[in-house]
C-alpha cells in the first residue's frame, strides 16, 4: 500500500506526525514530508491512524 498525500488540502497540524512519526514530519516551514510511502504490514496500523486524525483528509491509503 502506499500513503498518499493531497498537499493542496494539508494545513500542517501535524497531527499525523503525531500518530505515524516513523512516516512523516513536518519540516521547518511546517510542509508534511512523507519519510516512507510504501506501507509494509509494520507500519500499517499507524498509518491507517494518520489518516484517521488528519481534520480535513489530506491523507488516503491505496
Ligand atoms: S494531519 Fe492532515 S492537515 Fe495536519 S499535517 Fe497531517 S496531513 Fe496535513
């Protein structure tokens, strides 16, 4: 699976950090940078809760 991110839509809480710090960060300008797009099984449950918490749904798994 991969992690996708529809940046026009992002607003740099940084929740999903938050719930998936291994996947992505915010850098210093507050942009999310995806550290790993492709979900192993490892890292799909954090993933699945980054794109829970995301408030307007920047975030999908496909
Ligand atoms: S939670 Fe959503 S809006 Fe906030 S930084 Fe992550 S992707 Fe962007």
């Amino acid at each position: 699976m991969k992690i996708i991110l529809d940046r026009p839509r992002c607003e740099g809480h940084g929740l999903c950090e938050e719930a998936a710090p291994r996947l992505m960060h915010l850098d210093d300008e507050g942009e999310l940078i995806l550290d790993i797009e492709d979900i192993t099984e490892n890292d799909l449950d954090s993933a699945k809760a980054s794109v829970r918490v995301c408030p307007v749904a920047a975030l999908r798994l496909e």
